[in-house]
C-alpha cells in the first residue's frame, strides 16, 4: 500500500503532543483527509494557500488497515481517508513545503 500524507499547518503539528491527531474538522467531516503524492501540492494550494508554514506528514497506510478507505472527487482522483484519528505512530516522516517562485507550495523532499 502506498504512502499517504496528511497536509498541517506547521504551528498545529509543532505544538501538538498527544498520540493520536484529529485536525479541527474531524468532528463535522467524521473522516480525515489525506492525499497521495500526486496530489500532495494541489491539496496544499487549494486549502492551505493563505496559510505561514504547511507540513505533509507522510503515514504509512498499512498499520491502519481498514480505516482508510478511498473516494472520488470531482476529476481528481481517489483520495484517502482515514475513519479514525491519526495514531502519531503511524507518521514515518514530516516533510515542509515551501513556497515556490509563483508563491505555491511545493514539497521538494517529497
């Protein structure tokens, strides 16, 4: 199963202290959104464009098994998502965007 990334703005990752992660909307949404690769910085630019600091924390999707469940979005694709928290051990790396020459995201370690 290929890796995942889950898209943070920095100050919430950087604080963040628990095991387990729900970002602000998981209680509305009941799902949290992830990305593949290809994704990643068309995700970064769409939701977290106004945003100082974005992390793509990359998690590997096989130690959560079947809470991850993909669906379509309007001509983009399957997308991830994951039906529980996100367990901290689960993230195998973090990786920083930075803004490119036109000012988009990018995520070069990516």
């Amino acid at each position: 199963m290929p890796s995942a990334f889950l898209l943070v703005e920095s100050i919430a990752w950087e604080s963040f202290q628990d095991e387990v992660y729900y970002p602000p909307n998981y209680d509305s949404e009941g799902f949290i959104h992830l990305s593949y690769n290809h994704q990643l910085e068309w995700a970064a630019n769409k939701f977290y464009a106004k945003a100082k600091g974005v992390l793509a924390l990359e998690i590997n999707l096989g130690q959560l098994g079947s809470f991850v469940q993909e669906a379509p979005a309007a001509g983009l694709g399957l997308f991830p998502h994951l039906h529980c928290g996100l367990p901290v051990k689960s993230v195998v790396a973090v990786h920083r965007g930075v803004r490119n020459a036109e000012g988009k995201w990018v995520f070069e370690s990516v």
